[in-house]
C-alpha cells in the first residue's frame, strides 16, 4: 500500500476514534460506563501514533516542509481534524532546492 494513502486511511480512522472516545468519556461520567474509555483509549493511542509515524514517513519521501508536517501533526490534536489533513495533502513530491538561472558561477582568486 502506498504510504499517502495509508496516510489519508488511518488519518479518518484516527479522527472517527477520536470523536468515539469523547463521546465514551462523556458517557463514562453522565452513565458511569467506563467500558468504552477502556476499549477506545488504548485503540485511538495506537492510531494517533500510527498517524505521527506516517506522517513523518511520507514527509521524508514527499520532502515536506516544516510548516506542512506541523499542520498535519496539530490537525490530530482537534477533534475529527483527520478529516481536514486526509484529502488535501499534496500527493507528488516538491523539489527539495531550487536552482536559480541567474546565479554566477564562483570565481577563482
């Protein structure tokens, strides 16, 4: 599987068990059910550290930028941000340096 697009996967599972986990936290206190902060807590930890560990993956092989892979890593932080960072990420690489046609080559003293 393409690491983008396992990417885009787990940053949706990871936002849905999120949002799951908020909702089973607030259960756990109004109902006294703490069954569903047991099961959904460790699964949404082992998805967000899934997430992070992709998200650096494929910012090595696109050659993010510092700025794009801290907007993908603070959109986990919110709830239900999977859904923002899984389809507008860029999906070719960017060059990693640019070459300007009107540099001088170096002189020799």
């Amino acid at each position: 599987m393409q690491t983008t697009k396992a990417l885009r996967i787990v940053a949706v599972v990871e936002a849905i068990s999120w949002l799951a986990l908020i909702v089973a936290t607030i259960v756990k206190y109004s109902a006294d059910a703490p069954l569903g902060v047991h099961i959904l807590g460790p699964t949404h930890g082992v998805l967000f550290l899934a997430y992070v560990g992709l998200t650096l993956e494929v910012r090595r092989k696109l050659a993010w930028d510092n700025r794009t892979t801290l907007t993908v890593l603070g959109e986990a932080i919110l709830p239900g941000g999977g859904f923002l960072a899984a389809p507008r990420r860029p999906a070719r690489p960017r060059p990693r340096c640019v070459i300007n046609s009107r540099s001088r080559p170096l002189r020799r003293a």
